[in-house]
C-alpha cells in the first residue's frame, strides 16, 4: 500500500486523511445514544485494529526494544487521543471539539517552527481556530473543553510518535500493533456497552465497521506515509482543516448548519494550510523531521 502511496504528494495524503476521519467520527456520533461514547471508540478501535493487522501483517520478531517502546507509546497516544475526542463530542458540538482538540497539533507546528514566515501560517490558522470556537452563549460545557483539550495533548503526541514509527522499515507492522495496544487499553472500558449494544442491533457491527475504515485503518496509514516525508511543523498546520472539516461533516451527517463565523474560520484555517504547503519547499526540512528510532 505504501508504494502506490508513495507517489502521491504528502499534503494531499494528510488532507485526505483528515476529511476520513472527520466524516467517520460523524457517522459514529449518530450512534452514541446505542453504543455511548466509550463504547463506540471500543468498537471502533477494535474494528480498526484487527483491520491493520490482518492487511499489514506485522513483523515483530525483527523489531528492537526501542522500537516496541516506540510502538507502545504511538499506541497509548491512539488510546487517548480516540477515547477522549468521543467522549468530548458527546457533551459539546462536533466543531467546537475539533477546534478545541486541534490546539495540540497546532502547538507542534509552532514548537518546530524555524522561519518567522511558518510562525505567520501558524498564527492565522489559530485565529481561524479561535473564530470557529467562539461561543456567543457560553454554555459550552467545561467538562467538554478539558476533555477536548486532552485529546489535543494526546493529538501532539501522536504527531511526534507517529513521524518516528513512519521512516521505520516496518512502519505500517508497527502503526496495526500500536492499534492493538489502543484497542486493549480502551476496550476493557468500553466493551460492556458495545457487546450490549452489539447484541441488540447486530447491523452496528458493519456500520463500526465503515467507522473503523474511515477513522483508523485509512487515515493512519495515509499519515504514516505523509509523515515520512513531510515535515511535522507542517503536518501540524496542515492539520488546521481539522475544524473545518468537522463542521462541514457535522452539517452534512449531523445537521449542523454553517453560520457566518463557521465560513469566516473555513476560510482563515484553508488559506493557512494552502499558504504552508505552498512555501513549504522553501526550508530544509529535513532538520524539522524527528529522528526515527531504529528497526
């Protein structure tokens, strides 16, 4: 799968896996009042999980100790940074936690940032960023914000672990194993409301099915391959298409319509990604990739 991949420009991979995983996480918030949150992200981790495995065929015996510690960590990241997101968007609009989740990658592309120029891409996508999640009532739950707010730090760590398991020779073995390490970190949590869930609506299994497709097994493998190439800085940008596009799909899934502000912020956060991509080649980015530990 990588090979093909390869081929194609990393900003455009990074995109697409952002519009995957939007869509799906709309499509898998239609069915909380089943599943509940914790009991969807277990399914869906789960699902996801054996998805990788079975098409990437890990292989372990060849790998360091530096390497399962690479992989654990990439899996705790996914475990957090999944379980946290589904509980936040269960109390606070879609967009609203995106935006707020979005912080993390957001203080990634500013940390690595080496040119006045990346910090000025950066800067507009924030304030795209803060637009899209003003709340003129204020009656956004706190406990929404933290939860948002903790998927974005566990969101960071994934970026930084993620680009070290992506020039590794078995990067996609180790992305299906971090998978497993998720998957048994939030399915004892989560499995007794999807079991009962499962059991009393069996069609949630293929639906979760497609959730796992759009929101693990695709998006991630895009990322590994975007991020062997793509600086993280810019990666962490790129990534400001992350609130947007959740308000797109949570008015296309969810029926959340778009206001004047929602446009105002799509507008800000694409002119910021298009802007870093467009003067991306202009750096060495190679100094901004993190170093990958050895297979």
């Amino acid at each position: 799968m990588s090979r093909p991949l390869d081929r194609v420009p990393s900003p455009l991979l990074a995109v697409a896996a952002i519009v995957s995983v939007q869509f799906g996480a709309a499509l898998a918030r239609t069915h909380f009042e089943a599943l509940g949150p914790t009991g969807a992200a277990a399914l869906r981790l789960a699902l996801g999980a054996l998805i990788l495995v079975v098409v990437f065929r890990p292989r372990v015996r060849r790998w360091s100790r530096r390497t399962w510690l690479g992989v654990v960590l990439l899996g705790l990241a996914l475990a957090g940074m999944n379980s946290l997101i589904y509980l936040a968007i269960d109390v606070v609009p879609l967009g609203v936690a995106v935006t707020l989740e979005f912080l993390g990658p957001l203080a990634v592309a500013l940390a690595q940032t080496r040119r006045w120029l990346d910090a000025a891409w950066a800067l507009l996508a924030l304030v795209g960023v803060v637009v899209l999640g003003l709340d003129s009532s204020g009656a956004t739950p706190l406990v929404g914000v933290l939860l948002a707010l903790g998927a974005g730090a566990f969101w960071a760590g994934y970026i930084v672990a993620n680009a070290n398991l992506g020039r590794s020779d078995d990067a996609m073995g180790g992305l299906a194993v971090s998978m497993v390490v998720a998957a048994a970190v939030v399915v004892p949590v989560g499995a007794v409301d999807a079991t009962r869930a499962v059991v009393a609506d069996p069609r949630l299994l293929a639906v979760f099915l497609l959730v796992a497709l759009l929101t693990s097994a695709l998006p991630y493998s895009l990322e590994v391959v975007a991020l062997r190439r793509l600086p993280t800085r810019v990666f962490g940008v790129l990534s400001s298409l992350g609130p947007a596009v959740a308000a797109l799909a949570g008015l296309v899934v969810l029926r959340q319509a778009l206001g004047a502000r929602e446009l105002v912020a799509l507008a800000l956060v694409t002119a910021a990604s298009v802007g870093v991509t467009a003067t991306a080649g202009r750096g060495r980015p190679s100094r901004d990739v993190v170093e990958a530990p050895p297979v």
